[in-house]
C-alpha cells in the first residue's frame, strides 16, 4: 500500500523534533537505586534516560567496565559516616563516562533539580569518584590503601608497577557538592586518582564545592586536560606518594571566604625520601586565590616534593609559593637545588602584595639560613617570573577568567609529547572561546565568564 504524502512530512517533523530535544526535554524512564553487596556493577551501561542514585559505595570491581552515556544524570544519596555514597573504581575495574560539551555527565546529590535548588556552594552532601589504578608509588611497599573509605575495605587497594595502566575515560563530568566526612576528618575528595596509569583519559572535569579538596593525586602517571576546581573547603589541586603526571589548561577558583592552598605538593610518606619523586609538570594553570581572607600560600612544597610550573597565572592570594627547607633533610629545596622544582616564565599579581622578593619563600625553616632564602629569591628572576596585571577581573561574586591584558609574550617552550603548543599563558585563550561555555555548572551559574 503506498505511503501517504502527509504521513511523509509527518514522520519527517517526528524525526527532526526528536533530534532536537534538550536535555531538560529529556523523558526520565526510570530511576535506579544503584547499592553494592560486594559484587560491584559487572558490566553495565548507564544512559541518559534513567536516573541513577548511589547509595552508600558503590565500587567497579576488579575487571567490571562501567559505562555512562553522555548525558546522563547520577544522583547520590546523602549521608555521614558509614551511610556515605561513593562511586570507587577498584583497581582493576575501569569507567568509561564519556560526555559531551553538549551532553556534560553530572554527578550530584539527591534532591539537586539541576536549576538551582541547590546553592553552587554548598558542601559536603555526598561523598566523591575515586579511581584506583596499579600505576607506581613511592612508598616502601608500592602500595597504599586510599583515604575516604573504610579502612576495612579490601578493594580500597591501589598502586603497582603498570605506570601506563588504563583505568577508562573521564571527559566533559562535572562533579558537585561532594566531600562528606566519613568519620576523623576523613573526607572524600571530589575526584580521588589513586596510582592512575597514563593510559587513563581524565578531560573537562569539574570539581564544584567539594568540603575537602578537588581534585587529590595519590602517586600514579595519569595526564590530565582542562580541570576545574571550584569552591573547595581544603585545597584545589593537592599531590602526593610519588605523583608525576603531566597537567595543562587547569584552573583554581577558591571561594572568597574558604579555601586552603591553590595547590599542595607532598612528597613522600614512608619514606620521605622514596622514589619516584613528586613531580608534576603543569602548563597554562590559571590559579586564583580569596585575596587577603586567609594566611595560606598559594603553593606549597613539602616533604621531599618538587613541580614544574610554566607559562600559568597565579593571581589574588596573601602568602606567595612556600618551599620547605630543613637543613640536613630531604626536603623541598633539596628538589629545588637539583632542577626537580622550577617555576618559569609565570605571571603573578596581587601575591605577597606585589614584591617580587617575597612571592618565593622558605617554610620550616629553622635554621635562619639566609642563603637559601636569597637563592629561591633570585630564581624568581632567572625563570624569568613577572609580576603584572593579566587582566584578569575578580569580585567576591564573579570572575571573568579569560584575561584582557598582554599575555602571549615571554613564554616557555613546550615538549614536544602531549602538551598543546599555544601562545598564551593562563588555562585560557584570550582570543579564543571559553573551553568551560556549554557544559561546566561554574559558566552555567553566572559566577564567571
């Protein structure tokens, strides 16, 4: 029987309707209570259709593949102590949640409608994602069990000897209101990687108002793009156990009244002095502070830890990079000394109120070993580190992240593996797009541009 003309154009205008669908058009079939009897998830998929609400931790096991659609919304349900939710991938297991700049995969806690009915700020609601791979520590044993979750746990496990280990995909996830405590001041962070192989894609994350810190590197090789941390009650970025992963294109946004350090690099644990050593290599971070509301540093390096920082702006903090120095230990400047610590052709303003002596620094120092001082001082100069004005506008509501001043000039080189070439400094391109328009909460809100 031939087809009706009109049926035709019918059919036709379904189809284009259909297409164009928003997410908030989106028709919700069901909602899932995801909970976890020890068996974790085998292989699942999660799609955008359904809403998935953890309760209590819920772990990929040791060769489970979860997956997440873009799009889609997972919910956790609220609770301290041992009434936590969680999403752990065990080492082993792995995650492939692959969002969209169109289609963001959000995490959040139950009750949040996604317009507004939970304030940006608000902390501490629900727990956080942590990844455990088998990738090096510096540790006496290579192994560790991660913070956040009971002690008791035997999937809480991570690290090995797999440095380019895949633990699954992480792009366009924005991650908020998490970091409950889960008793003693253990809280979770908002994306916890645990001995994380370089063969795992971590890109466009966000972290939002995680009640402990943002983003937590515990050892591991993983490589990661585009990072936000927004918001956090501890610090933005904080590394440790022999972290040294390559990072580009990150910003650091503290509340203007909360926050610790934009980021804190540790060293080793047992023993301090363990290798690897702690060496991430950051290019175009865009780190800003609360201004003159707290006494931390804006960086810290402890513990035998060293870092590399080129090409990024640091801007609005009372207290400059703080570098440990105990004379006769393994500490910090001894990191300093041998290259492992470098910050070079950076842009700092409004940091230790604009002088330049003071924006490097030694802490615990005991001593009063004045050479030492002077040599962090005058590396400041050497890397050829500039104190100016980006152009970067900050009130105690918004922030326009993109800068207006001169910012392409006197740049460091790039590596020739893995790092984008641009000719900029900051995690954002004055003349381009903002890469957070489209998916991230902290655009979404009005709180910067």
């Amino acid at each position: 029987m031939p087809v009706q003309k009109s049926n035709i154009i019918l059919i036709i205008i379904m189809i284009l309707l259909l297409g164009s669908c928003r997410k908030s058009d989106i028709v919700i079939d069901k909602e899932y209570l995801i909970t976890d009897n020890g068996n974790g998830l085998n292989v699942t998929t999660w799609t955008k259709n359904n809403v998935y609400k953890l309760d209590g931790f819920v772990f990929v096991n040791p060769g489970q593949t979860l997956t997440i659609e873009a799009g889609t919304v997972i919910k956790a349900k609220t609770g301290q102590g041992e009434n936590a939710s969680a999403l752990i991938v065990a080492r082993g297991g792995k995650i492939i949640a692959e969002g969209t700049k169109e289609e963001p995969i959000i995490f959040t806690v139950e009750g949040d409608d996604l317009e507004g009915s939970v304030p940006i700020e608000a902390r501490g609601l629900w727990g956080g994602i942590i990844i455990l791979g088998n990738a090096q520590l510096n540790n006496e044993y290579n192994e560790a069990r991660i913070e956040g979750i009971p002690f008791t746990e035997p999937r809480g496990i991570f690290g090995g000897s797999i440095n380019n280990d895949n633990s699954g995909i992480l792009r366009y996830v924005s991650i908020r209101h998490g970091g409950t405590n889960i008793g003693e001041g253990n809280e979770i962070n908002g994306l916890t990687l645990g001995g994380v192989g370089s063969g795992t894609t971590i890109e466009y994350i966000e972290v939002i108002s995680n009640q402990d810190d943002g983003f937590e590197f515990f050892g591991g090789t993983v490589n990661c793009k585009y990072l936000v941390s927004a918001f956090c009650g501890d610090d933005a970025f904080d590394f440790d156990e022999g972290y040294h992963g390559k990072g580009q294109f990150w910003l650091a946004l503290q509340s203007y009244y909360l926050g610790d350090h934009l980021a804190e690099h540790d060293g080793g644990t047992d023993p301090v002095y363990g290798q690897p050593f702690c060496i991430p290599e950051i290019y175009n971070a865009t780190y800003i502070g609360n201004g003159l509301l707290t006494s931390s540093e804006l960086m810290t390096f402890a513990d035998n830890a060293g870092g590399k920082y080129f090409n990024s702006i640091f801007l609005n903090q009372k207290k400059g990079v703080g570098i440990q120095y105990v004379s006769g230990s393994n500490d910090s400047y001894n990191q300093f000394e041998i290259g492992n610590l470098q910050l070079e052709k950076n842009i700092f303003y409004d940091v230790v109120d604009q002088d330049s002596t003071k924006v490097f620094s030694l802490i615990y120092n005991n001593t009063g070993d004045i050479t030492a001082q002077e040599n962090i001082v005058d590396n400041y100069f050497i890397q050829n580190n500039e104190i100016f004005d980006p152009g970067i506008e900050i009130t105690n509501t918004y922030v326009e992240v993109v800068p207006k001043g001169i910012v392409n000039t006197n740049l460091a080189n790039y590596p020739t593996e893995w790092f984008d070439e641009v000719s900029y400094k900051g995690a954002f391109n004055p003349e381009g797009q903002n890469w957070l328009n489209g998916w991230s909460l902290l655009y979404q809100s009005g709180r910067m541009q």
